[in-house]
C-alpha cells in the first residue's frame, strides 16, 4: 500500500500531503531523522516516538556489513528488529559510493566548505572504492574485504530489509568533479535506475529514483526529465549542490519544475533549521538530515535562539532551560547548567539529552511550517 495525496498548494509551490504506506502516514512536509544501522542513535525507538518523529531512513551499506541483510530479515524485518510500528526508508548505499570514495579522499561533504586541488577528472577512481558500470566495488570499513553492490545488490539488500520507500541504485558525486565526470556518472546512474526497476520484485515498497548531475543546471534538468518517465513512486534529489547553499536553492528549482505533480519528492541528506523553510517552499514533501542527532553527540542544542555550544564553561552557571519556547520534557525538566555538567563529567546521558530536545525542536520547527501552510501564510 503506498499512495501520496497532496492536500493543499501555496503560491510559493510548497505543498501538504498524505503519504501513505502499510505502517501508516506521514503528513508532509515532514522531516525524516536517520537511524543509520537501525537506531536513532543514543534513543530508543520509543524515545524517537516520543520526540515526534513520523519516520527513520535507514543506511543500507552499514546494514548490510553489520548485521547483515539476513539477520534482520529473520529477525522480521526492520520494523520488528528494531521495534519501530511507522514507516521507514532506506537509502541505496549511493552516497557510499562518494563518502567512502572521493569525499574521504578530498576530505569534502556534499556542500563544499574548502576548495581541493585534486579535483575529479573523467576516467578518474577513488583510492578504497572502484566505480564500473555494473556497480561498485567497497573497502569494508570493518575487515578491509573487497564487496560489490551494484543494482540488484541495493534492491535485493533493501527488499531484505523490508522498509516501506527504498532508494534506486546510484553515484553522489563530488562537488569537485569536472562536467565530462558528472556526464558519464549521471549515464551510469540512469543506467543503474533502469535496472533497480527492472530487479525490484517486492509490491510492498515503494521504489524512488534519485536525481543526480551535480551542480550543473543542465544535467540535473537532464536527469529530471528522464527519471520522470520512468515508473518510481516519488523521487530522491540526491548529489551534491556546488559550494554553497544558494546553488541548492536554484538547482530544486531546476528539477522540481520537471517532476510529476501527483508524486513525492524527498531531499537527501539536506535539513540544517536555516534551510528547511527554503526547501519546503521550493515543493520538497520530505528530507532527511543528521544535524539534529550529529550536533546533540558533539554537545549542542538547536533553538529558537540558535544553536547553543553546552560544552562552553559559561552555560555552568545558566539555570535557564536550553530553550524556553520547547516543550519537550527535557527542557521542562532540567537546566542548561546540569547539561553542561554532565557533557564535562563526559557521561552518556547528556547525548541522549540533546538528541531527544533537538529531534523535537526540529519535529516541532516543521509542524510549525505545516501549520503555516494551512493558514496561507506561506
């Protein structure tokens, strides 16, 4: 069972939905927290509940090297594995495919923050990862074995698994690699696309594309259009966006205008607060980040105010909850001194603090943007 239904317009072409899938619906837009190797980490999947989130994606590569496919599918699935009742996505393990391969070699993220002189050339590979055209060849981060994941490998990893939406097969890109590089990726990735539809066979997940082609207008408008006539059931923005947040803002531009109305559209690994309301009045439905959980682990809390450093000295003596307009019962329950405390005494449960209020500050940021949405305020 999967269906989207688009409940409201705006003039700014951000939209409501309903999306369905067999473990319920999410209303969108909606903001999709990751639970990498099946666990919003430092929460149970009651606490993730609790904390308002509507559902997880999580990482195919990792789950696969650990417990591996198998394990969780006897275990019934990732659902049951991990004692989560909502919906779930998982991605392909594309974004491995730059993370482990260029991005580790030129130290980049998708946006880029530095300029590297080692930019990516056409016929160029990374040092731990080999790219062909039918799939990719890993480093195991864990043994240091060679595996492949190609096409069929992702569906097949991901049918295992058994999550509602799952990913098609492709390369993320890095923002350094030059034009005849992002051309001949973007061939391999709708080559790649064709396959996953071709090896799906599960009628009980929904399968989305994923647009690449890099900060380049033309090929992001190229891929667009040809993932458009294909059969998916929404579709994944995926890649890179050049090296700054407002060539993201332009390059949705660029590919919503191609992508069917009546069908999902969820942004990968894209979601800090300054960017949300940007993406959602551009028509993103979903996206998923890990600011909110990776920020909470490093001692920071998101807020009306901005975000707050709590491993500063000064918050030791600040009695004030971490946020004042937050409702979550971490700020209704303890202060900004014992916080800091806690993160300088190095325990553990400061983290699990943090991740919950700022799972809920983002949940709540979002509500807030639908509820805006509703009025015609947006």
């Amino acid at each position: 069972m999967f269906k989207f239904q688009i409940t409201k317009k705006t003039k700014e072409k951000a939209r409501l939905g309903l999306l369905k899938t067999r473990h319920g619906i999410i209303e969108t837009p909606a903001f999709i927290p990751v639970a990498t190797q099946a666990v919003v980490k430092t929460l149970t999947s009651e606490e993730a509940l609790e904390a308002g989130c509507q559902a997880l994606i999580c990482n195919t590569f990792h789950l696969h090297l650990k417990p591996g496919e198998k394990i969780v599918r006897d275990g019934g699935g990732l659902h049951d594995f991990m004692n989560w009742s909502k919906p779930l996505m998982t991605d392909s393990a594309g974004y491995q495919v730059f993370s482990l391969g260029f991005g580790n070699d030129q130290k980049v993220g998708k946006i880029a923050k530095k300029a590297v002189l080692n930019r990516v050339k056409l016929g160029n590979q990374p040092e731990k990862v080999k790219i062909t055209e039918k799939g990719v060849y890993f480093q195991s981060p864990i043994d240091g074995k060679q595996l492949f994941i190609g096409p069929k490998e992702s569906i097949k990893i991901q049918e295992a698994l058994g999550a509602d939406i799952i990913f098609a097969f492709d390369e993320c890109t890095s923002p350094f690699a030059y034009r005849k590089y992002t051309e001949k990726s973007l061939e391999r990735t709708h080559s790649w696309s064709e396959e996953c539809l071709k090896f799906k066979s599960s009628n009980n997940q929904a399968l989305y594309g994923i647009i690449q082609g890099g900060k380049y207008k033309d090929l992001r408008r190229k891929s667009a259009k040809f993932l458009s006539e294909l059969p998916f059931d929404g579709f994944g923005i995926g890649g890179e966006f050049g090296d700054n947040k407002k060539t993201m803002v332009t390059m949705l531009r660029t590919v919503i205008e191609y992508l069917p109305e009546n069908k999902p559209r969820h942004l990968l690994g894209i979601g800090h607060p300054e960017d949300i309301e940007k993406i959602i009045k551009e028509g993103v439905d979903t996206f998923d980040c890990i600011a909110p959980t990776h920020y909470a682990r490093h001692g920071s809390a998101f807020t009306s105010r901005g975000k707050l450093d709590l491993n500063k000295t000064k918050f030791l003596k600040d009695q004030s909850p971490l946020d004042p307009k937050c409702a979550c019962n971490i700020c209704q329950s303890y202060t900004r001194s014992y916080i800091c405390h806690l993160l300088k005494a190095k325990e553990i449960t400061p983290l699990k603090m943090l991740t919950f209020h700022n799972l809920f500050y983002f949940n709540e940021l979002i509500r807030g943007i639908r509820e805006k949405i509703k009025k015609g305020k947006i």
